[in-house]
C-alpha cells in the first residue's frame, strides 16, 4: 500500500507540473516573436530529386517516404555524399539577425534519422556517416551565441532509420515503441548537456502515450528548466501550443503559441526545382502572415532549406532580408507586443498594442477613403504618427465611441505595410465582443457556455488529433447600479465533482461542484424520438464541422455522401467499423409539442462532438486513449423539429461505439454560493481549477451561474 501510495503522490506531482510554466523564461520566449526554423539534412543533397526526376509528393524532407527505391542503405548512401563545404554558421547567424529574428531552431534529427549532432546511440548523424566529419549542432550553437541569438532544436519523435521504432504509417503518428522512448530519451539527454542553452525543443509527429510525453517534458526541464517544450510533443504536454503548418488562425489564442510556416508552403527542405516567384511578392506575403500571428498573440517560426551544399538559396535570403528592413523601423510594433485588442478585425490590416497606452496599426491595404475607424475604444488620443516618421501626423476626431482616423498626406501607398502608431494621454479600453447588459425588468441573470466569450487553446493526443479547446469562459456584465447578489451555480451529473476558479471582478474563489441540491428536471412536453441516420466523413479532424439545417433525404454536402436510415432504437448500443482518422455522424430529430430540456447519454470513442439545431454544445477527445468516453449532455429543446448531431472521431481503433439514450437521472443540481459585490461594470469568468495541462478543456457544457435580479 505505501508502494501505491508513492506512486499516486508522484503521478499527481507530474500532473501537477504540466500546469506550471516557468514563467520569466516563458514570458521572454513570447516577447521575441519571431524567430528562424531550418531544415537541413541529408535530404538537402537531393534537393527534392530522386533518378533524374522531381518528387512532388509529400515535403522534399520526407523524400525518404515518398520516393520508391530509398531503403536504408540507400539512403545511407546518400549521406555519404553530405559534405557541406560551403556551410557557415556565423553566416547563417548573421542572415538570421538582420532578417530581425530573434532565434534559431534547427532540426537536430528529423523523421529519417539521420542527426546533425555526434550521438552515442547511432552512428546516422554528421559526424560518422558523411565526409563533412563536423558537428553542426554544436557550430550553430556556437554561432548563436556569439552573434546574440538564442539557439533552438528540432527532435523528431519518429525515426524511420531506428528499427524499433517499425512499423511506419503515412500519417507520420505512429506509436512510439519502450525501446524507441528510451532511444528518443537518450538523444535528448545528448541535446540538453552537450549543447549549451536551448531556448526551446521543437518536438514533431509520433503518437506517445500521455506518460510517455510527460516523461519527455519532464527531462527537458529537469536538464533546462528554462527551455520551452513544444506542443507537438502531444498530450497537451507542451508550454506552447503549434498550429498546423503553415496554419493561421483566425482567432486569438488565451496560452502562448506559434505559427510554424515555410517560405513555401509545399515543402520545408530544399527543393531545387520550386518556383519562387518575386522577392517582393513573398516579402509582403511572409511579413502580412508575421503581423497576423502577432496581432493574434503567437509567435512566427519562418522556414528555410539549405542547399546540400550549404549555401542558403539566395531567394529566401533576399525575402529574410526585406522584413528585416521594415522591422528596423517598425520593429516596435512587432517584438514585445500584446494582441489585438478589438473583438474583431479589419480588412485593412492588423493591430497590436504595447502597456496600456500605445496600438499599432499596420495597413496591409489601403482603407476605404484613406480613413480608419477604431471602434468602441475610450481614451484621450495624445498623438498619431507614422512610426519611425514622429514628423509625419495624422489628423483625427472622436466620434461617440469611436476614433476616426485620416491619413497623413505622406502614406500614398500601402505597398511597403506602414504603421500608424496611436500614443494614448491616459490609457485606453475597448469593450470585449459581447456585453451582456441587464435590464432592471430581468428577473434572473443567467451565465452560461453559449453566452460567454471562448478562451482558446489547442489540445489533443497527437497531431492528427489537435483541435481548438477552450480552457476559460468569461463575460462583461454591465449592470444599471452596484448590488450584491447570491448567485447559484446550476449543473449535471457531467459537472458533478469538478472544481473550478470563478472569478469576479479580479477576485477568485474556488468551487467544487458537489454537495448541491438535487432537482428533478420537469417533463412539461412530449417528445417524440425519430429515426437515426449515419453518415460517414473521411479524414476530418476532432474540429468542428459547419452545421446547417440537414435534410436527410438528400446527400450531405460535408460527406458528399447520402444519409443511411438505420433501425436502431434509441438506447440501443451499436459499434461501426471505422478506419483511422475517420467519423461517423449520427443524425436523430427529436420533435415536442412545446420547450422542454432534457439530459441525454452519449458514449463515443476518441472524440465527440454534440450539436442541437446547428449550435455546437459539447467537443473533446479522449485523453487517457480509453476505450470509450461517456458524456450527459442537456438538451434545450425547442417546440417544433429539432436536430440532434453527433460525430463520433475514431483515431486509434478498428470501430467506433455508438449510444445515444435519454434514460438518464432528470435531475440538475443547484449549490448556493457566498454573496458576492458587484460593480456597474463587471468582468466574471470560469475555468478549471489545477488543470491537468493549461490546454485542457473545460468540458462544462452544462454548467450555469444564475442569479435574481432585484
């Protein structure tokens, strides 16, 4: 029992410690923004060309996967020609610096194997298996250093040269093997001694066990407490979330994260027979995507591949070089910024702020009748100007809420991105997206999921399992005067046990939601259940699917496919045959003779996803890789026909299980709370309290906060 014990203690501490972030270390990997991503390797010497022709599938790195002929000798061949006379270091550095970057991440080992660093566990890497006979991980450490940068590794997870780590899919997110964890392990703990400070380890692809990447986290920070774990390391086990590549999204992120991007989007390695383009085109194109990222609160990590031979194309040099040279001036409105403030944003260009008093605004298009309106924003205006131009002004006037900006005289065009800097007397504030004003003839204030604003993060097992979590939900009440109220928090059997944070105004108080009053849920109207249909969608992600009113006589425009009628009862359990990556949709209308909420059972497998009449209630994976997950979800039925959808995710099984049934326990609980001071303006949120991981769902799709209106 005291074996038990120790191990319960430790598993708790681990979980524990995914949910701190050293924060000084993290806090500066944030401020710097931008920083350079390289792949090199022996893939570089073939340049995306196998026999003579090129190899368009899949990204030139991978042409080991994707070229027929590459077995492991053969390959071995090639790095025996990986001499790299031409490569420099402090070149490469340098390019970095006056490109405005304020890192490098090299790919210390990528999928094939083959390591840019002298290992003890395989004789793959640069030193014994090509005539260049040098470690270049411990030259461009080197080389960072004495030229002001921090240096960054990539670690592929896979490696297609360890025999281990067999068999290998086309999805790149196998399973890691103990032999290969240990192996991955083992060059890691090479990285972290032999190689001065990592400012972040890039992790990539493989499907770990939640164990096994909280092994891997848990060895980077006991060798470099101060380097940042990427997200791809799976298991929400990372201090950063990571988009897809070359993926931006189009909504701000609550937890740090990064955009990884390439200057092409077809590949990462070299390629030798890519179109490039022009300088400029590319230039604005990269630069517009940086200030996207930015003004969203995530950090760009831009792509280049070397040749073989170890020159840098002159292409992405040339393109490196231009958004340098807008960063010497604008630089400001870039490295240490927060995000955009404004809930939604403009077709113009993008936004960023510094402290409490200062926006940027860079113009990516012209505004219409050279005149930008700030909505919503208070504040006294000091002065506008062009940044890095004080001399060059822009007139402006206050309009009710709202800054109506013009152009000064001197920005003709908006071709090389200028940016208006706006300097603020005394602060400014802009109002978030919804604000939720009670009317003194309300008789409850009720706050729920449907009515919050969305905290985001990104979650998942692996990378074909990532999808957008949110992890807080906050609203903005106004009320007519100050008040004091005693609020109730409402929720269900999926609730029950939780704890969260509720904060008001500032102030957080811990709940459990337990010990509640049990209340039956009234059955006011009829329902009626009808048929269940199936219909099946190939490689669609955990994510959210756009849900229009479905008619399931006709073929579904997400699936292509016709609805199949099945004559399943409700509260029947079934299993379907499914392939990786795949979902099956399970479509039942339900119609009432008048509103009535009622609590369904769903059981589902990797990941589900719940809607009611197109308005998603409920998404999640399946963490801990069981072999179902079961949710409660409440209903508000509507009078009339309602459509109840659900989509069940497989990723690691041959079937997925399917139950839908309303014989569950109609009950809610209600827990009274302290009484609580509120303020005219009021800011309340939720979220969980000691998250397993920062990124980790709420999953509270039931959960309200009510209470009377005086």
């Amino acid at each position: 029992m005291k074996r038990l014990y120790l191990i319960l203690i430790s598993f708790c501490t681990t979980l524990a410690s995914l949910a701190q972030q050293p924060s000084k270390a993290l806090e500066t990997w944030k401020n710097d923004k931008y920083s350079m991503f390289i792949h090199w390797g022996v893939y570089s010497v073939l340049g995306g060309v196998w026999e003579g022709k090129p190899v368009s599938r899949g990204y030139s790195e991978q042409i080991r996967a994707h070229a027929a002929g590459l077995y492991s000798d053969t390959y071995e061949n090639v790095a025996k020609t990986f001499d790299p006379k031409l490569w420099n270091p402090d070149s490469v550095a340098l390019l970095a610096k006056a490109a405005g970057m304020r890192s490098i991440v090299l790919t210390s080992k990528h999928h094939d194997g083959f390591c840019l660093f002298k290992s003890a566990y395989t004789k793959f890497n640069m030193v014994d298996a090509t005539p260049y006979h040098r470690d270049v991980v411990k030259e461009m450490a080197e080389a960072c250093q004495r030229n002001g940068l921090k240096f960054g590794l990539y670690f592929s997870v896979i490696d297609w040269h360890f025999p281990a780590a067999y068999p290998i899919s086309s999805s790149n997110s196998d399973p890691i093997p103990a032999a290969h964890h240990e192996y991955n392990k083992n060059q890691i703990r090479e990285l972290l001694t032999n190689y001065g400070p990592i400012s972040e380890l890039w992790f990539d692809m493989g499907s770990q066990t939640p164990q096994q990447s909280r092994e891997l986290r848990e060895l980077v920070h006991q060798l470099q407490p101060d380097c940042m774990v990427s997200g791809r390391l799976g298991n929400e086990a990372g201090d950063f979330c990571v988009m897809g590549d070359n993926e931006y999204p189009n909504y701000k992120i609550a937890t740090p994260w990064q955009t990884p991007a390439s200057i092409y989007d077809e590949t990462w390695g070299y390629r030798s027979w890519q179109e490039h383009g022009s300088v400029e085109d590319k230039a604005r194109e990269k630069l517009a995507s940086l200030l996207k990222v930015v003004s969203r609160g995530g950090n760009y990590l831009l792509n280049i591949g070397p040749r073989g031979d170890g020159t840098v194309v002159e292409f992405e040099r040339d393109v490196l070089l231009k958004i340098g040279k807008w960063l010497r001036q604008n630089g400001e409105a870039v490295y240490g910024t927060s995000p955009d403030p404004f809930p939604t944003p403009f077709k113009w260009g993008e936004v960023t702020a510094s402290g409490t008093n200062k926006l940027y605004l860079s113009l990516l298009q012209m505004p219409t009748s050279r005149t930008i309106t700030l909505p919503n924003i208070t504040g006294a205006v000091k002065i506008i100007h062009v940044l890095g131009q004080p001399q060059q002004t822009a007139s402006y006037k206050r309009m009710g809420n709202n800054i109506q900006i013009m152009l000064p005289a001197e920005i003709k065009s908006v071709k090389d991105v200028p940016v208006l800097m706006l300097e603020f007397a005394n602060g400014y504030s802009v109002p978030p997206a919804q604000v939720l004003t009670v009317d003194p003839t309300q008789k409850t204030v009720i706050l729920q999921h449907d009515n919050a604003e969305h905290h985001y993060s990104m979650g998942g097992v692996d990378y074909n399992t990532y999808y957008r979590t949110v992890v807080k939900d906050s609203w903005q009440i106004e009320l007519p005067k100050a008040t004091s109220v005693t609020p109730t928090m409402v929720f269900t059997e999926e609730e029950k046990g939780r704890s969260i944070d509720l904060q008001v105004n500032g102030e957080s108080q811990p709940v459990i939601l337990d010990e509640a009053e049990e209340v039956s849920i009234p059955q006011t109207g009829k329902l009626t259940w009808g048929p269940i249909y199936l219909n099946q969608v190939a490689n669609t992600g955990i994510g959210w699917t756009s849900v229009i009113p479905i008619d399931p006589s006709r073929s579904w425009s997400a699936s292509g496919k016709p609805w199949q009628a099945t004559d399943w009862k409700k509260g029947e359990a079934h299993q379907l045959p499914a392939q990786p990556s795949q979902s099956w949709f399970v479509l039942q209308e339900i119609s009432a003779d008048k509103a009535q909420p009622v609590l369904v059972e769903i059981k589902s497998g990797d990941a589900v996803g719940v809607w009611l009449n197109g308005q998603p209630l409920l998404l999640h994976n399946n963490p801990e890789k069981t072999d179902s997950t079961r949710d409660v979800v409440l209903l508000k039925i509507r009078p009339g026909t309602n459509q109840l959808l659900v989509k069940l995710y497989n990723r690691y099984h041959d079937q997925v299980p399917v139950f839908i049934s309303d014989q569950v326990p109609q009950v809610m609980y209600r827990k009274r709370l302290q009484r609580i001071k509120l303020e005219p303006s009021n800011t309340l949120s939720w979220q969980l309290r000691e998250p397993p991981t920062p990124h980790r769902d709420l999953q509270l799709p039931n959960l309200s906060l009510e209470w009377k209106v005086k």
